[in-house]
C-alpha cells in the first residue's frame, strides 16, 4: 500500500499553493473553515481539501505539518471530509502567543464537537496519523513522527464503503498562513484490533 501524489483531488481548490512529489504548500486565503452548527450555530464549509479515495476498509494514513501561523484559529491538518456535514478533522489551531489547541473535530450528520487541549504557541511542527478499521477512526499525533499518541476514536456513520482523506488548511478569521505537508505515508492499518473485554452480542 503506497500513498500516491497524483491520486490527490481538490475539493474547493485554493488559489495559491504548489505540490511537488515530496511536499505540498497551501496559502490559506481567509474566512476559509470547516464547522457545522454545534455551539456556534452557523455553519462553514468552504476550507480547501485535498484527499485521495478507498474502499480499503483497514489502514494508516500519515503527514507532518509546518506552518507559520499566527492569528486566531488559523489551522492545518489531516482530514478525513466524506460531505459537508460528514467528516473528520485534526489540527493545531493557533490562539495567541501563549498557547494554541491541539484538538480534533468530528462532524456526523451535519453537527461538529470539539476535543481539544492546550499547547505552547511556539509549536510550529506536527505529525498526524489517521486509522480506519471499517467505519471507527482512530486520529494520532506526534512531536517526532515515531512515537504517536491518541487523540481521539470515533465512529463516521457515512463511512461505509468508499472514503476520502488527505489534508486541509485554513484561516477563519481575515489572516492568511503558509502550511507544508510532508513526510506522506499510507499503510496497513497500525491502529491494533481491541485486545480485551469480547464485543457485545448482538
């Protein structure tokens, strides 16, 4: 199982950004998000998305992320948009300079939660890791791109056949930011089956 560039396709294209076989750089343009009525009670859907497709139903989807933001909300991150009211996000979103939220949003049937925990404002370098078994989601993070660790499971009730996943990028707020993706890898799915308490039965 091999991530391939070419197999990438914009929903929303940006105006300005630049991939290369190694890495991929979006210019967020601003008032650019993913929400969806939780809390804030209004709804956006208009942050650019770059994904490839799969009906492989078990596997690990990997990217590091740079960037130089600097105002409110600004974020960039792994992505996992099936439509605009199904799909998953995580990304660090920048909140002033002292810290910024290392979190994750899952919108199901057109309504988003936010998980989140502060980080210090001088992070500017992620990794993330997305696990698929059938239609339950696994997101990870790391400092190194080595040792992960879990930010979130859930469950994609869109999710039953045919998913699209990649990367996105945007400013919320009137601000505008260079992200850089990098270090793409797909793989068998590194997210273990459960070893432990035996499934309900049905």
């Amino acid at each position: 199982m091999k991530f391939n560039i070419n197999n990438l396709k914009w929903t929303r294209e940006p105006k300005d950004y630049t991939i290369t076989a190694e890495k991929i750089e979006i210019v967020t343009k601003p008032n650019t998000d993913l929400w969806q009525r939780t809390y804030y009670h209004f709804r956006n859907d208009n942050a650019p998305v770059l994904q490839m497709s799969t009906k492989e139903k078990y596997f690990s989807f990997t990217v590091k992320t740079d960037f130089d933001s600097k105002h409110r909300f600004d974020q960039c991150g792994i992505v996992l948009y099936l439509d605009s009211e199904n799909w998953l996000k995580a990304s660090i979103e920048y909140e002033n300079d002292s810290f910024q939220h290392l979190g994750s949003v899952v919108t199901n049937n057109g309504f988003s939660d936010w998980a989140t925990t502060e980080i210090d404002a001088q992070i500017k370098s992620m990794w993330y890791r997305l696990s698929r078994r059938e239609d339950d989601f696994c997101v990870e993070c790391s400092a190194d791109g080595h040792v992960f660790h879990q930010m979130r499971i859930c469950h994609m009730w869109k999710a039953t056949d045919e998913v699209n996943f990649g990367i996105y990028a945007c400013s919320p707020e009137a601000s505008s930011f260079k992200a850089v993706f990098t270090n793409f890898e797909m793989t068998e799915c590194k997210w273990q089956a459960h070893n432990g308490q035996a499934p309900d039965e049905e």
